[in-house]
C-alpha cells in the first residue's frame, strides 16, 4: 500500500492521520532541590538496600557539593502531561471510549539523555502522539516527550513512552513509525543489584512527583481495570532499578563514584512485564553485555515473576572512565529542533 512523506497509509483513517504528529502537551516546571529530593526518597533512598546513607547527602541535601539528580527524574517531569493525554478529544472519538485512565498501562518507556538535569532551572516539556497500533483487544499509544532547559535552551532528554489501552481497538492502523526495544535474551546475569523493598505507601509517596493517575491510589479504578487493588507506578519500578543498576556498577568499580558518571548516561530503556504492588521486593539482576551497555532484569521476590526487562548505555566505554570537560561540554550543547524556541 502506498504511503505518503510522513509514512501514513493513503487508505488510513483521516481521525488516525490527525493524531500522528499531534503536539497535545506543552508545559513548564521549576526544578527545586525539594522536589530532586522527594524523587529520590520515592524511587530508592528511603533505607540503605541500594546506597548508604552517607553516600546518598548527593541527591538528599540542596547544600552538599555534588548535589545531584538523577536521570529518570526526566520521566517524572514529562509524566505530568499525563492528564492532558487523557483529553485529547480526537483519541477518544478513535478508540470510542471516554474514560481512558481506568484503561491505561505503561508499556515501554525509553530516555535519551543528552545533559543532566539540574535544580534550581525552568523546563519545557512538549508532548506529541509519534505513532499508534491497534492490536484489536488493545491499542498501543506511542508518544515522544521531549524536555528542554528554558534558559539555555538546551535539550535534556527526548522521552519515548508506549501507553496500553485495554480493551479498546478494531480501527486499523498497523503504526510501524517508531520500533519498539529490542532486548537480548539474556540466560546468565554478571552481577546482583540487590533486593529493594517498597513500602506498602510507596505508591503515595510517588505519586507525589507528579504521576496523579489514580490506577494507583484508588481501589474502585484499579479494581475495575482488573488489577485487584493500586499499582506501584511503572516509573516508580524504572527509577529504582536504574539507581540500583548505577549504584552497584559504582560498588563493583566498573563506574568510579562521580556526579560525571550520571552525565555519560546516554539512554534508559525498559519494558513493564507485569505490575508491582506497594510493598514488594524488587530483585534487580545485572548483565554487563560490552564495554557502553548494561541489561537488567527485575523481578518481584515474592511472586518470582519479571516485571521489568531493559538496559543503561553510555556514551563512553565503561572501563575508560568518565567524559573530560570537552566531551561533556559537547554533549550538552547537542540540539534538537522542537517548537519551544520559536516560543522564547
């Protein structure tokens, strides 16, 4: 079947050809050294089982030197368009369904990391639908958030979420514009990240950085979206791994501890497998694959089940060390075009 300069098929609903591309969401937020520490509290830094406490002051307290926010904080700043998805009134005539947050599971969730954030800056987050698949029982959203620095204008991260709508599909788009992760399978694991308890609250405590959905603190929604009771929110799951997999990289001196380290993360990916509830174990199992990428796996202690499968890369071989001062600077200066600028 033909298709035209955007990869649309010439017989694809005209409702599917006016989403694709659809900037629903754009937003600002100031970065306070609160709010970095509140993220860091809820995705792993409540007790010692991923870093010391003594060793945590970098992401805890405004006043320490290398203070410090950790990548997946991006995932938690371009999750709050969240509310705005849920409105686009072209999504719910297509999927001809109104109610979308009782249907809604995140699927696969991707960060490129370009410069690191950091507290105290204003950023932009401009959020639009890239591609969407309906798989007849399910429809699959896919969306690209990206997160620019006001004042530098520089891009931080360019975010690709795949959000699962359950239930609802029948009209026809195959997608096909945006691949999803391609991850190995993996038979032995090198090293352990550890057993992470979360807290029977931790789905309150993290839906405090801004996911609001309530699929995760209401009983009746999560009981009708056939989840039993709430949900531990998927980033929530993805940013105590990823700190769990750096942090024990670190412990193993494959990565020496250095703020600079944070900034030669280049991508984080994952893919949610099954959900976690509040007050499990993750179990975080390592694989350093080469020389720039790690693979993990996490599973739920006490159901034995895997609930997240991705990997970390970086811009720089692990055993080379961290960026020099240039390399580094590069990487921040790294553009991508998105309609922010033309707004400042």
């Amino acid at each position: 079947m033909a298709e035209n300069k955007e990869g649309l098929s010439k017989a694809e609903d005209p409702l599917i050809a006016s989403l694709i591309g659809k900037e629903y969401s754009r937003q600002f937020y100031n970065l306070t050294h609160d709010q970095a520490a509140l993220y860091s509290l809820a995705t792993g830094l409540l007790d010692n089982s991923i870093i010391d406490y003594s060793k945590s002051q970098k992401y805890l307290y405004e006043n320490d030197k290398s203070f410090s926010v950790f990548p997946t904080m991006a995932n938690a700043f371009a999750i709050k368009e969240i509310d705005h998805f849920f409105k686009i009134p072209e999504l719910k005539k297509l999927i001809k369904y109104d109610n979308i947050p009782s249907i809604l599971l995140h699927g696969e969730e991707e960060t490129r990391c370009f410069t690191t954030l950091e507290a105290g800056e204003q950023y932009g987050v401009i959020s639009k639908i890239v591609d969407i698949i309906d798989k007849g029982k399910l429809t699959i959203i896919v969306v690209r958030k990206d997160i620019e620095s006001v004042k530098s204008k520089r891009l931080h991260s360019s975010i690709t979420s795949r959000y699962v709508l359950q239930g609802v599909g029948g009209f026809g788009s195959q997608g096909g514009r945006v691949p999803s992760l391609d991850l190995p399978k993996v038979s032995e694991f090198t090293h352990y990240g550890g057993a992470i308890p979360t807290l029977p609250q931790q789905n309150a405590l993290y839906r405090l950085t801004g996911d609001k959905n309530l699929i995760h603190i209401d009983p009746a929604i999560a009981k009708k979206a056939g989840l039993g009771r709430p949900i531990l929110h998927g980033l929530c799951t993805y940013g105590i791994t990823a700190r769990a997999v750096f942090e024990k990289m670190v412990a193993e001196n494959i990565l020496t501890d250095s703020t600079d380290n944070i900034r030669a993360i280049t991508e984080i990916g994952a893919r949610f497998t099954a959900p976690v509830y509040p007050g499990e174990t993750l179990d975080v199992q390592i694989n350093v694959m080469d020389k720039c990428k790690i693979y993990y796996e996490t599973k739920v202690k006490e159901r034995k089940i895997t609930v997240l499968k991705g990997y970390l890369k970086y811009r720089k071989p692990i055993s080379a060390g961290i960026w020099t001062a240039s390399e580094a600077s590069q990487a921040a200066n790294r553009r991508l075009p998105t309609l922010l600028r033309k707004l400042l």
